[in-house]
C-alpha cells in the first residue's frame, strides 16, 4: 500500500498524463471562479506579452478546469483551444521519474545500481554513477547543452549514449548538483531496457524525483519548468491544498510562474509571493529549472 503522498502524487501526475496527452481536453470548471480565474489569466498574458496560453487545474486527483486563451498562430489568428499542442519540454521529467520509480516498485532496478549495469560500454567513471544521481542531478555528467549535440539530428538510443559517454564528469558523483538533460535522456533508456511501461493503465505509481522543491506562502510546493522551441511550461503542486496547475505557453520569454502562483492564490484564497520567475538554468535549450530534489 502506498503512503498517502505518494498516492496523492500517483493520482495527481495520472490525471496530468491523461490532460496533456488528449491536449488539454474538456473539464468541468471550479464553481463560482471562471470569471476571476480567466480574468487574471488574459491580464497576465497582456503583461507578458504572450501570443497564446493552456492551463489546466487539477484538485483531489480531478481536473477542474483545462482552457486556452489567446492565439496558437498569430499569422492566421488561430485560437487556443482546449486540445491545442504545446511543446512542454522538461515537464516531462516527472513523468520519467515516475516510470523508473515504478521499476523499483516491481524489483527491475534500484536506486543504487551503477549505470554501468545499463551501459557497460560506458566509461570506467560511470561505475561510480548511480540510477539516484541521475534521478537528481548529482551525477556529474555533462549537460549535452553544453556539448555539440546537434539539434537538426535524430539520434538512436545507442548513438546518443555515445556521445553521453564522451562528455567530461563536471564533478564527482554526489557531491554537487548541477541540472542536467543527459542525466533524464538516460533514465528514458534505463527503463526502456528493463521494461515497456504504460503510464494510463491505472497501476499505481510511487513518488518520483526531480522537483523543485520550495513553499509559497508557507505552503509546501513542488514545482518544475520546461523550455523548448519557443514554448515555456510550468507544473506546480501545493501539497496543503492538493492542488496541481499546469501552465504552456508559446513564448520563449513567457513567465509561467506567474501564472501557476496567481491562480494557486485565487483558488486556494492563499496570497502569493511577490511575483518573479527563477532564472532559466544554463544555456538555453530544453531547460526546465530544478533545484537539488529528494
């Protein structure tokens, strides 16, 4: 039996799974707050600037309210709707974590394991890098960002992995963490090789890795960004109001913070702290921000 958090974070990430992969699609509204919510919504895009944006609010595990305002193509004044695609960049870690937790839960890997057990072509150094490392960004290895990946390419597994394995260890395994896309893009091997998993079948599912951890207003908050393309997204959990938000945006220079914070304060009646996005960490693309997770 799972403990009541990760329950709650089981049920709540299978009902974003379900909301992001149909596109946002229709929910019932929160009761007496549609006014309110969607005014501050299209203030807050005016502000920034922002051509189109989706949101979706999910409380007790329910998706209570998934719209989109504004244009998805200004040229030909296309509107956003409910089943528009966003680019969501490294939101989807928690989605990868989630996959490898439920590895462990079934005995197919452990937090402990080397990567070498996955990679036994890698270098003689991964043998000091664990499944957990990555899970937090303390590995060591190399953002490939900060490499000469090419974006235009279609890299295999097995042809990324190499150039993994050429990137230097910025530091030794567990002493610092440093955010890092190569860390996930491994995971996503890691529980390929030890099995097909299937994220909407009602399995229950453990509490992953690689949130940003912080509060707002005294209330603990578990939240992460993505960047890619010129799209901007923001998950955001209030754990004392079991309340998730999920903000895209087809801005690059989009603050969804503001947003998933502006409305936590509406909903939850909370008053939020003063408004400001954290910076994007390193260099650019397919950031999402992540301090040190647990």
């Amino acid at each position: 039996m799972l403990t009541t958090p990760l329950a709650s974070c089981s049920r709540v990430l299978t009902a974003l799974f379900a909301a992001l992969a149909l596109g946002l699609a229709a929910a019932p509204t929160l009761a007496g707050e549609p006014d309110r919510l969607d005014a501050f919504v299209e203030a807050e895009r005016a502000k920034q600037r922002i051509p189109g944006v989706g949101i979706a609010i999910v409380r007790g595990g329910e998706v209570v309210k998934a719209q989109g305002y504004g244009l998805a193509n200004v040229e030909h004044q296309v509107p956003v709707k409910p089943e528009t695609i966003f680019q969501s960049g490294s939101v989807g870690k928690q989605f990868t974590a989630v996959a490898v937790m439920l590895q462990l839960e079934d005995g197919k890997l452990a937090l402990e394991d080397p990567l070498t057990r996955f990679f036994p072509d890698a270098p003689a150094a991964w043998a000091r890098i664990t499944v957990r490392h990555l899970l937090t960004h303390t590995s060591g290895i190399a953002d490939y960002g900060r490499s000469t990946v090419d974006y235009r390419k279609d890299y295999s597994e097995e042809e990324f992995a190499r150039v993994a394995f050429g990137l230097n260890l910025e530091f030794p395994p567990g002493s610092r963490h440093r955010y890092s896309n190569t860390g996930y893009a491994l995971l996503g091997f890691i529980v390929g090789q030890v099995t097909p998993v299937t994220l909407t079948d009602g399995t229950s599912q453990p509490y992953g890795f690689g949130w940003r951890l912080g509060d707002v207003a005294g209330q603990k908050v578990q939240r992460h960004g993505g960047s890619w393309q010129g799209f901007k997204a923001e998950i955001a959990r209030f754990l004392g109001s079991d309340l998730t938000i999920v903000v895209l945006a087809n801005l690059a220079q989009a603050e969804p913070e503001r947003f998933t914070d502006g409305l936590a304060a509406l909903v939850t009646g909370v008053r939020r702290a003063p408004a400001g996005a954290a910076p994007e960490s390193s260099a650019g693309r397919g950031r999402g921000r992540s301090h040190a997770a647990r």
